[in-house]
C-alpha cells in the first residue's frame, strides 16, 4: 500500500490520469498537490519528510518493494568495479528480487584479460533490455529473466555465478565470478566466458580449486533448471513491472563500500 513516500509517483500518476481526460499539470502543480493532499505546507516540506524517511536503515531491515537500491560488485582489492541502481520487487528472508529496466543508472568497468586490468568504472545505461534478477540468500548465484527492453517479452534466462550478496544499508554487495550461462526461451542452456574464469585463475584472481567450485554451483543451476524447480517453474517470465515506478538513479555515494559481515 502507498504512503507518504510513494509522493512522486502518485503525483505522475495523477499527472497522467487528469492528461486522458484533457486536463493538464505541470511536474511542480501535480507535486504541489500531493504535497496539499498529506497535510503539509508545499513541496519542500513533504520532500524533506521523505528524505528523511529514506535514510539508510539497518543492513537486516526488509526493502518496501519500489524502493531503489545499489547493487555493488566489488574486487578483491576492495574497489567497486560496477554498479547499478535497481527497484525492490520483493525481499523476503530467503529471496531478495530486484529489476533493473531500460535505461537504469550503472557503473562499469572494461577488463583487458590480456592484463588483468580493469578501466573504470565509468558512468553508462542499461541499453537493450530490461533485467528482473533472483537472488536466493546464501547462494553463489543470481539469475536473471531479460526481456526486451521497455516493457517488452521474455528473451530469455541469464545466470551470473556471484558471490553470495551481502546486506548493506543501501544495497547488496557481491562479486561477479566469471563465468556465465545463458538459458533460451526453449530451456537450452550454454556456458558462457569460460575462457575468463580460465582466465582468472592464470591471473591470481582465485585458484583451481574456487575455480571448480563456481563451476559446480553452476551444474547445481542447470540441475534445478532440468527438474524445473525455482526459480523456473515460476511466473517470472510473464512478470511485468508497475508502470508507476521510475527510471532508477544512482546515489552520490555508490563508489563506497559500507561495511558488512
């Protein structure tokens, strides 16, 4: 149920819903409504009461779906190498869901895996699709059901064998591990960038033996795939996003890593 903090999209939505019938508003006249409709002065005044409202919790408090926030992905020597903004679906104790659509803030960096070094991160745009990712807790993986982008079908299943996330007051925290699979719409599935998590290992980045486990976590996947347990036996490719929610936008502090366990 909205609140005093769903201010912005309530005010688009009024927006938009006087605009079909032939009325206008500017952004500010529908915001200063709003502002009117909770009991307070102005704009200002209710905008202040919602930053306030949004400041960083606890890293175990639950995220209200809509709410935006930071996913990190930070190198072992501690640096963010990329990062995105993405909106709250739903975050339960055991799964934590989170979509990152067209256009959405990011962060990233290129790698040379000649070298092993990174360039970045630099500022950049979802392009292409938009991103509904699962992330069961504890597990070494997260996996993605894309579509394209605006709004658009099902393409297909993307797996990025990570790092278990971490909590953080304004996000998650994890690490990409290399190595990829991508699952087609007709459930046909194929490893992807197996020569990077070679490739990694060469480098120092982890050894053999972590290696061959990210690897195993990944058969565990195609495993859960192949007897069609979750998260593909759910509804998740016919999921669509609320129309109200915005494009999301980075904070000013995603190059710091909070502290977690």
């Amino acid at each position: 149920m909205r609140d005093f903090r769903d201010a912005k999209l309530m005010a688009a939505s009024l927006k938009k819903a006087l605009a079909a019938q032939g009325l206008s508003l500017t952004h500010s006249q529908s915001l200063e409504a709003m502002a009117k409709a909770f009991g307070v002065d102005n704009w200002n005044v209710l905008a202040a009461q919602i930053e306030a409202a949004r400041r960083p919790r606890p890293a175990g408090a639950a995220w209200r779906p809509g709410e935006v926030i930071v996913v990190r992905h930070v190198h072992q020597d501690g640096k963010v190498w990329s990062a995105n903004a993405a909106i709250v679906v739903e975050d339960r104790p055991t799964r934590l869901v989170l979509y990152a659509p067209l256009d959405g803030a990011m962060q990233v960096s290129s790698v040379d895996w000649a070298t092993g070094t990174f360039e970045g991160p630099r500022p950049q745009r979802r392009h292409t699709t938009d991103a509904l990712t699962i992330l069961t807790t504890g597990a070494g993986h997260a996996v993605t059901a894309m579509f394209h982008g605006g709004g658009g079908p099902f393409i297909c299943w993307y797996v990025d064998l990570q790092e278990p996330f971490h909590r953080v007051p304004d996000g998650i925290v994890t690490c990409d591990q290399s190595l990829d699979i991508v699952i087609g719409e007709d459930r046909r599935w194929r490893w992807k960038d197996e020569d990077h998590l070679a490739r990694s290992v060469e480098l120092g980045w982890r050894t053999q033996g972590q290696a061959d486990a990210i690897r195993r976590e990944g058969e565990g996947v195609i495993a859960a795939l192949e007897r069609g347990a979750a998260p593909f036996n759910g509804p998740w490719p016919t999921w669509r996003a609320d129309a109200d929610w915005p494009v999301p936008e980075l904070p000013e502090g995603w190059a710091s890593v909070p502290a977690y366990d």
